[in-house]
C-alpha cells in the first residue's frame, strides 16, 4: 500500500515535471581571445551556459560578455571541429547570428531557447551537410557538444573571425543534495 508521503511525492513529480529519464545535459565554457584560432589579443572576456535536450528538443543558450574591443557582429556555435577542444569549424546553428543576439555592443548579456525541430535554428548548409534532416542535424549538434567539438563564438568588429570564443564543456553537477518535503533532490 502507498503511503501518503509517497503519493504526495508521486504527485510532486508529476506536477513538476521531474523524471529520472530525463535527458538534459549542461555544458559551460568560458570566453577568451586566447581561445580563439589563432588566438587573438583581448581584453575581451564572456561565458555561456548551452542546455540541450534531446527529449524536448529543446536547446538554452545564455551568455554574458564585457570588455570587447570591437562591437559585435556576429554569434553562433561552430563544430564539428576535426580534434576535441581545438580547431576551426563552421556555423552549426543560425546565422548570421543567434536570434536576438546583441549586436553592435561590446558587452552584453544573451538568453535564448530554441526549438530544434525547426529549420530556423541551424545553418542551412549544416543542414545540408547532415543529409537535408533537421533530426540528424539536432543529433549531429548535441553531439558535437557532448564530444567537445563545438565552440561558442562572439565576432566583433574588431576581429571578423571571433574576438573571444569557448570549446563547450559539461557543467560540473552540484556535490551536495537539499532535502525539500522529506525527499533529497539535485539541483542544476
């Protein structure tokens, strides 16, 4: 027999979406000239958090960057490079730039989530490359990232080709669980 505390846990998890199936992945870098190829002398600095997930079909892009020298003009996710964590790619995603990306600033702030079912999300000669299929090119594109092939790139006025960019990494998971109603949860 459920116990209540049980059924009110089941109720939880339903109610809020959680589930252990849930195939969400998180992945970080950091934004420098000195990652770019070649590397490029900036005191221009960001980050980026890039949520995927291939359930929803979903993928959150949020970044934060200062000091550029020039203004941007472009950003976008490139891969797959040849060799992990080096490289030069083309534009996986939109161009030429990512939806509603600041342009023209030398520092910002950037917070979107596409729909990877559509065709708007990538790069039609991504697209192409993976056979014409928005599906293949979504599977090619997450992974990519889960192989650490793909780069986040700002392009400026001052460097055409990117001024700061950061090979994608997984997110480190929290180390510690907090208990909410009796139940221990991870939170990301």
């Amino acid at each position: 027999m459920y116990t209540s505390r049980a059924i009110l846990a089941l109720a939880l998890f339903a109610v809020l979406g959680f589930s252990t199936a849930h195939a969400q992945a998180s992945y970080t870098a950091v934004l420098d000239g000195a990652s770019e190829s070649p590397p490029v002398v900036t005191p221009g600095n960001g980050t980026t958090i890039v949520d995927v997930d291939p359930v929803l079909h979903t993928m959150r892009v949020r970044a934060t960057f200062a000091d550029l020298i020039g203004t941007t003009t472009a950003s976008h996710i490139h891969g797959p490079t040849a060799v992990a964590f080096t490289g030069n790619a083309g534009v996986m995603t939109t161009t030429p730039s990512f939806t509603g990306f600041p342009l023209g600033v030398m520092f910002g702030t950037y917070d979107h989530t596409y729909d990877m079912t559509l065709a708007t999300s990538y790069n039609p000669a991504f697209i192409t490359a993976n056979g014409g299929s928005i599906a293949a090119s979504e599977a090619a594109l997450f992974q990519a990232i889960a192989d650490g092939k793909a780069y986040l790139n700002i392009h400026s006025s001052f460097r055409p080709g990117g001024e700061i960019r950061g090979f994608l990494i997984p997110a480190p998971l929290p180390t510690e669980a907090k208990t909410w109603g009796g139940m221990k949860a991870l939170y990301r």
